[in-house]
C-alpha cells in the first residue's frame, strides 16, 4: 500500500483528469495527432494485454463504488451470482450505503465495510480484502478510480463510459499492461439476446462479410437531467453540466459496443478515422423554459450539446458505422443495432427483424424469424437466459454481463470486453468534440492495441459451461 502523502498526490493528479473531463478544469484533451503519436511508444516494462488471462478467483472479492441508480442494482445482482462477496461499498450517499448493506445482510452476507467519504473511494482501492473493483459513479471518476484500483492490485469493471479525454483512455491502457490486471468497461448492451444472436449469426457466416453497421444512444433524459437527486436524479446534476459545457457523442457505447464486437473492431480490424455532426440545441432550452419558465435560470442557461448527433467511421478494412447520441428529443427508445452484410442484414428496433438471401427485399416472415433465432441463439442466451430474465437488469442482459464477469475471473479466463475496447469505445467522446467543434473534419481514431488488432482472434461465441 502506498504511504498517505504518495496517495494524496496521486489522488489530486487523478482529480485534476476527472475536472477537466467535466469541462471545470485546464486540462485539455490531446489532439487525434498527439494520439496517434502516442499510440506507438509504449512505456517501457509494459506489455500488451491482449487475451489477457489472470490466476483463477475461488472467491471474487468486491467492492462497489458508486451505489446510486446503476450501482443499486449492480447490488442486487452480484448477489445472486455463485462466489461473489461483497467486502466493501462505498458512496457519498449515506443512505444508499446502508441500504446496499441491507441487500447484503438479507442474502445471508456479512455486511461490508461502509465508506461515505470524498475520498474514501481511494481507501476501497487500498484494501487488501478485494478482488475487482466495480465502479458506478459519475462519468468523470471512472478512470481515477480504475487506475487506482489496479494501481493497488485490483481488478476493474467500470461503467460506461470509460474514460472522457484521450489521456484518461491512454491511463487506462497504459495502467492495464504495467499492472497487467483486467479492466472492464460494463457494457451491457453486448449481452442483449438479440445483440448475442446476431455475434452468433455473424460468426456463422449468415450475413456474409459484414460491411456496415448502424448504433446509437437515443434516450429522452430531460426530466431525469433536470430533477434533484433528490427526487431520483443526477448527483449534484452532473449529467446537465456535461450538456452545458460539451458537444458530440458524449454516450456513444451502447449502441457502438456490440456492432463493433460483431465486426471485430480490435481483434482483426481496427478504427481509422472518424467524422462528426451536430444539429443545434433546441430541446434542452424548450424543455426547461416549458417546465421552469422562460425566464428561469435553467431556460436561460447555454447548453451546448447538440439535440442530434451523428458520427460516421471507417475502419482500416474499409467498413463503416454509423453511431448516433440524441438525450433530447422526444421520440421512443433506440439502439438501432443494424447490421448490413453481403448475404443480408438485420436490425433491432423499432422491432427485431432480419432479410437475406435470395429474398432480401423483404424481412422474414414470422415463422421463419422463429427458427432462424432458435437455431442460433447464443449459449450464454439458453444457458442463463431464464435466470437472467428472472433476476432482470434491463430485461437480464446486465445479469448476464455480471454472471459472465464473474465466471471468468473465476475461472482465469480473458475477459469479453478488455481495456483496448474500453478505451476505443470511449475514445468516441473526445474525438467526435474535435470533428463537431472543427466543421466535422475527418479525425484519426488511435490504436490503442499498438498492432496487436492485426493478429488478434475476433470474440469468439463464449459459454458458461
């Protein structure tokens, strides 16, 4: 463990990232130039972490950082999942402390440490009594709190998205391969039962070679971005301050993380170059002035983030996504997820719905949907689909993505997501700014693997077994 003073310093170099992520701070996002340059000096001593294995956990020690609307659940979860115990949880919220350990002791667990401090999160990540750190707290400490963690020997699973500047994305490759320890962005959406269908589906030739592929994040968060914590809202609202102070994809992995594992993003091919547009905003301001008053503060205030962002990128092997992020607009939930391959494509919203060869004009019929969806549904699907429903988590895909975490840590198995993912998924933040902000320039996307994407295998169709 490191002495108080070295601690503290660290904690305040960490705080300072965090800050600037926010938009409070000096620190400024490196340049796609910088990156790139960046992205072929690995520190001396370090080594790639690509399939990274790890000595098997009998017992996987946790502690939970952050216990308000995600991490809340993440309780409830992880208890129902064989060789779990929780040592520890920590949140500024005294309350939502209490009430994790509550879940805690009902499961039959002794109860966890209790931290509620600003800074006791370091304290977490000093134990000695833990495995795998899982951090749910706002977007700007999920790196301070990850590299720290394995800095002191920990695991890290963190919520998405993972990093908010380019050099949090480099702290955290450059951290995993020194430590040589897991880091896991917890991106659910890559365990959904047709996200997993269609991996299958794409690994099994069924859309033949996969040219491009569409996500996105459009979610209307304007009540829950302007309601008190409180009443259920954003601590110290900073979801609102991001909105206020940046433009781009600021939550671009939900509907990127499983279209790029399908299309082997990191193992096999790799992002070369993104560009980015923004409509102007209009919804937050008629939003508040609508709720609030026209003269309020919160109709008053600047937002800077556009109602509708879009973000195209090309990869080295000369496929193509589109990514989109609208927490404005008054329209349904979607992800998109469409896929558009040679042999035919697949798409799941508004509703789940596949066409191919030699009928692609048209989707399946019902029957034919049925079958082709029974005869590849995924293992992980028919092997604790019935238990993740129960348990649910956004319908039980989050259950799935936690029962997998665990059982390969269990088991000294590499992990579905590692940091490469976690830093080119989030990387999305920082750059798509850069192309906004620059009348949508294209912008080079690092790579964060240093070449290890050429002779990695893509994810494979992984069991429980």
């Amino acid at each position: 463990m490191k002495d108080q003073h070295n601690s503290r310093r660290d904690f305040l170099k960490l705080a300072a990232l965090g800050t600037a992520a926010l938009g409070l701070g000096t620190t400024g996002n490196l340049l796609a130039g910088e990156a790139n340059r960046l992205s072929t000096l690995r520190p001396a001593g370090n080594k790639s972490v690509m399939g990274l294995t790890c000595k098997p956990l009998d017992i996987v020690r946790i502690a939970l950082i952050g216990l308000g609307m995600r991490g809340e659940d993440a309780v409830r979860r992880l208890l129902q999942i064989e060789g779990v115990k929780i040592n520890a949880v920590c949140d500024l919220i005294p309350e939502f402390v209490k009430e994790a350990n509550n879940k805690i002791t009902k499961a039959g667990h002794k109860p966890a440490a209790e931290y509620t401090g600003e800074t006791d999160w370091m304290k977490v990540c000093e134990r000695d009594d833990i495995d795998l750190v899982y951090t749910c707290t706002p977007w700007y400490l999920h790196t301070p709190i990850a590299v720290h963690a394995m800095k002191h020997g920990k695991h890290a699973a963190l919520e998405v998205p993972a990093a908010m500047t380019m050099e949090e994305c480099w702290q955290l490759v450059d951290t995993a391969e020194e430590t040589r320890l897991h880091c896991m962005m917890l991106e659910n959406c890559c365990y959904d039962f047709f996200e997993l269908a269609t991996l299958n589906m794409a690994r099994n030739g069924v859309f033949g070679e996969i040219l491009h592929g569409e996500g996105a994040y459009i979610h209307d968060l304007r009540d829950l971005k302007f309601r008190k914590q409180s009443e259920g809202g954003y601590y110290n609202f900073w979801r609102l301050e991001y909105a206020k102070k940046h433009n781009g994809n600021l939550y671009p992995t939900h509907g990127l993380g499983p279209i790029a594992q399908i299309m082997n993003i990191n193992r096999g091919d790799r992002f070369d170059y993104l560009t980015s547009m923004s409509t102007k905003q209009a919804g937050m301001s008629l939003y508040a002035a609508e709720k609030f008053g026209p003269a309020s503060e919160q109709a008053l205030t600047p937002y800077k983030l556009g109602d509708m962002n879009t973000t195209l990128l090309h990869t080295v092997k000369g496929h193509t996504m589109m990514i989109q992020h609208d927490t404005t607009s008054p329209r349904p939930y979607d992800r998109l997820h469409l896929l558009s391959g040679t042999k035919g494509m697949a798409r799941k919203w508004p509703k789940p719905a596949i066409a191919l060869e030699p009928n692609a004009h048209q989707f399946l019929k019902e029957e034919e949907f049925d079958k082709l969806m029974k005869q590849y549904e995924h293992p992980l699907s028919r092997q604790i689909g019935e238990k993740a429903r129960k348990v649910g988590g956004h319908g039980g895909m989050d259950f799935i993505m936690d029962y997998r975490l665990i059982y390969c840590l269990r088991n000294g198995l590499p992990l579905d997501q590692d940091v490469y993912d976690a830093a080119v998924w989030s990387c999305l933040l920082p750059l798509t700014e850069q192309s906004v902000n620059n009348r949508s320039a294209s912008v080079d996307v690092p790579d964060f693997t240093r070449g290890a994407w050429e002779t990695a295998k893509p994810w494979p169709v992984v069991t429980v077994d």
